[in-house]
C-alpha cells in the first residue's frame, strides 16, 4: 500500500464530495454544538456533560463518515443525509465500545512510553469500517483490524502520522483564529469545524485505508452502502 496514493486519493475525495460530507458532519455536530453550548453554562458539571455529549456526537459522526466514503465509491452519493446517519443506529454500541477501549488503551500507552500507544494507534487505525461495514461487533472487530493492518502496518503507521500532523497544525490555525472570541463561542465554532472539516477528512483516510487493505487482503469488499 502506498500512503501517499492513499492521501490523493482522500484529497481527490474530500474535493469531489465536501458538500456531501460537510452536510453529515454539520447536521450532527450543530446538534452537539447546540447542547454543549447550553450546557457550558451549568458550571463544571454542565462543561462534563457537555464533553459526554461531544463524545456521542462524536461515534455517530464516525459511523455516518464511514457509510458515506462508501457510499460515494460508484461516483455519487446514493444516500440523503438522513439515510447516511440512520445507517449507524445498528452499529452504534459496537463503535462506542471500541471506541472507549481503544481509546483508554491508546492513552496508556503514550502515557507508558509513546511508543506502544503509536503501535495500538496503528493496528486498530481501521477500527470504525471494520465496525460499519463489516458489522465485526465489539469481540472480532480488534482482532479484524490487527489482521488487515499487519500488511501494510508501516505504511498505514505512515499515514497515522501525516493525518496527525495535518490535523494537529489545521487545529492550531483554527484555534488562534478563534481567540479572540469569548470561550464558549470560540467552542462552538470549534465543534462545528471539527465536524464539518476535520473529521470527514479523517473518516476519508482510515475509510480508503481500509478498503486498500481488503484489496491487498484480496477478499471482496463490502458492496457500496451496503452497511443497513
């Protein structure tokens, strides 16, 4: 696997569909944004109830990113927005478990040495298709992951690294844009990029990732929005 084909293809798809992605990403996070926003002014516990509504928007934004890079495969998008997000209900646990446990896991691990949490960064980077569009469940989903990513594991490390730094540095121009502003507005806007640009980007990365393993894999990949 070629990373950087891997990156033009993403851009070339970002490019082509940015409305599309932009409006799954929009319809959800402006819903989020709303109610964090609301809940920023209950105090500490409203800012913590806050962040768990982030975290949920969060798994569904994922989930509907994922069943939209599929869906745009044949050249269009097949799917209305409300069709896309409605796709995730049936995986929604499995992606929140996951999510949660590579997550601690990841986070001890950089906290340990770095090194082994940029290792489970790796193996689990196709975590969410494997999820989504091979409907894997929270016990095979790890393992599937592990054995897709084992073939190319120091290309898709490769990709795992430019993202971050793309990100990282798109994050930090936002942020400094957005200063000026009082902090819940400043948040606000900060949630809805995340959503609407951020994000979709990265779904599109780890998404034609995926799909580039299961061709290296040779087993068929899963039909364009066949996630239901």
């Amino acid at each position: 696997m070629n990373p950087m084909e891997v990156m033009g293809d993403a851009f070339a798809t970002y490019r082509s569909y940015w409305t599309h992605f932009a409006g799954v990403g929009l319809t959800i996070f402006f819903v989020v944004a709303v109610i964090a926003l609301i809940l920023a002014f209950a105090g500490v516990l409203g800012l913590l109830l806050g962040q768990i509504v982030v975290v949920v928007g969060s798994i569904v934004l994922t989930g509907a990113l994922v069943t939209a890079v599929d869906d745009v495969r044949d050249g269009r998008a097949d799917l209305s927005i409300g069709e896309t997000i409605g796709r995730v209900g049936p995986v929604f646990w499995a992606l929140l478990g996951v999510a949660i446990v590579a997550g601690i896991a990841i986070a001890i691990g950089f906290v340990l040495l770095i090194v082994p949490g940029l290792w489970l960064a790796t193996i689990w980077f196709v975590l969410a298709p494997v999820v989504v569009l091979e409907r894997a469940g929270f016990g095979r989903s790890f393992g599937r992951s592990v054995a897709l990513v084992k073939q190319s594991g120091w290309a898709t490390f490769g990709l795992l690294v430019f993202v971050f730094v793309i990100l990282f540095f798109a994050g930090f121009i936002v942020a400094l844009i957005l200063s000026p502003l009082p902090a819940f507005v400043a948040n606000f806007i900060s949630v809805l990029v995340q959503g609407a640009v951020f994000a979709p980007f990265m779904s599109i990365v780890v998404t034609l990732t995926y799909f580039k393993l299961k061709e290296l894999e040779g087993s068929p990949t899963p039909e364009v929005g066949a996630a239901a």
